[in-house]
C-alpha cells in the first residue's frame, strides 16, 4: 500500500517573544499574504503592533514570533483581559503561506498557552467567523482543543456569525 | 386602595453628544459613584474618554449625555465594532446614583439607538457580569428589549460568567 501523504519537511523553528521594530513589517506581510484577514483586520494587526511597541511595558499586548531560516514565519497576539482574573485572549495568530503545514501554527499556539500559564492565565479565548473560508482556521482551533463557546448570528454581516471558541488550561 | 409606588419626580434632561475635556471629571465621578464598577473598569472608563478627547475624529468612540440641572446626570459610551459591517457595541452606561429611578437610564438608551440607527447600525452587543450585582443591569436591558445572545462560564472569575446581550434594530 503507498502512502498518499507527503511527508513534510519540518524546518527548524525558534520560538521569540517580545515585539521589535523590525517586526511591524513582517506582521503586515503575513497578514496580508495569508488571505485569511480583511483589510480592516490587517490594518488592526499593525496598528496594534505599534501601538504595543510606542506603549512597551505599559501595553496589555504580548508577542510570540516563530522564527525558520532566520526570517519570521509566523507570529501570535496575545494578552490578559482587562477586569478579569485569568483570562487572556489569543488576537492574532497567523502563519505565512510558504510556511504552512509545517506545525509551525500548533507549535506557536502551544508556546503561547505555556506563556500564558506562566501568567496564571486559566482560559483561552479566540475569535473568529462563521463564513466558509474560516472553516480550516476552525478545525485548527479544535485540533488545539478548542471548543465552541458561544455563536453570536450575524455580527460580522448579515451571513457571518462570530464564533468564539475557549480552552481552559490546567494549571 | 392606596398606592404603594411612589411618583417620581421627572426633572427635564437635556441630552447632548460629543464628548468636553470637563464631562471627564464626571464620568470618573458616576462610575464611581454607582457602585457597579470595579477599580479597572473605572480605569477603564476614564483612560476611554481621554483617548477619544486625544483622538478626535479618528476615535471609534462616541459619548452620549444626560444633563439635569445642568449637570451631568448619566452617560454612554458606544461605538461601531472594527470589523463588522454595521454591530455597535454599548461599551457603558451609566446614571448618578441621585438621578437612578428617573428614566434617565432609559432614555439615554434610546437616543443612543437612535444615534446608531443614524450611523446605519443594525444590532447593538452589550456585555455585563453574571453575579448577583449586576441582577438589576440584566433587568434594565431586558426592560429595554435587549435579550441574553451568548453566555461565557467563569469569564471573569470562577463564579462569574459573561454575559452578552443583544438587540437588533429595525433600519
């Protein structure tokens, strides 16, 4: 019997944390190559990033880059929910295209719920849309362990819901 | 037969937009005041307002005014979501506790509707906390048509879901 799955080549992957400069274009490269954000969310996705770096220690926000061949090939956002005990949402998560299917998405998304348990973080919440083209980004999240929380019908338009999903961690 | 509730005097409200650097002094002193918001959220609110005076036209946030005597007697603050073709969220309302049982609270609700039915919004999110507390701020929404849209266990803390109400408007 053959084996119809490629192999992928898994490529070393270094996991960095804090936001620099020189990274604000890399976000935007991603955001935009991966044909999974709006124009108003690639917008979003840098102006945080900015605003995280003109605020530093100040900022709410905190980073997660995945770094292969010495380039960023992916990145996460995240952050403590303001007036909670131990919540944090997980804004951004992204991988470019020429990187994905290598694990680098669950391998961003693992250090990031570690980062967050190292904050006594005890729940993760993710954001996302309904729509058709989110539906792989859907089945990441529940190959993470996520799971549907809550489904408000048409908050992004009249045929996209928002979707939240959560992950509680053990700490 | 005698009656049991007691008339409240109505105490003619003036209702104003547009956020002045002096209503930032109120609004620290209302959410203060009611008892219904925690030091962050107070925090919040006020860090809120300062931004929008600082941002001017680009701010996404919108203020709404009671005045009774002069005086600032409640207020909102809502915006449309970034993102979303046309959901606003209710990000606070809140009345003076020696204004409370006036109407004001309604009122301040309805001419905010009426100010995102204006801007062509189509559904307003407003959230709030499941404890006890808050029993009175569900009651309020629902009094208002708002109905619960999605509920998020131990959001807040462990016995402390969030709630997320809703209410769609007619355009």
């Amino acid at each position: 019997m053959s084996n119809e799955f490629a192999t992928h080549t898994i490529r070393p992957v270094r996991i960095r944390d804090c936001l620099q400069a020189s990274d604000i274009a890399a976000i935007a490269r991603i955001v935009s190559a991966t044909g999974f954000f709006s124009a108003a969310e690639q917008r979003i996705a840098v102006e945080i990033a900015e605003e995280h770096l003109a605020k530093g220690a100040e900022s709410t926000y905190r980073f997660l880059f995945a770094e292969a061949e010495q380039k960023i090939a992916g990145y996460s956002c995240y952050g403590h929910i303001d007036g909670t005990q131990s919540s944090f949402d997980l804004y951004w998560i992204a991988v470019a295209p020429e990187h994905q299917g290598n694990g680098i998405g669950h391998s961003l998304i693992a250090h990031t719920e570690s980062r967050i348990r190292d904050l006594s973080g005890n729940g993760i919440y993710v954001e996302t849309a309904s729509r058709e083209l989110y539906r792989p980004t859907h089945a990441f999240y529940e190959s993470c362990g996520y799971q549907l929380a809550a489904r408000l019908p048409a908050f992004y338009a009249p045929d996209d819901d928002k979707l939240i999903f959560f992950k509680a961690l053990q700490v």
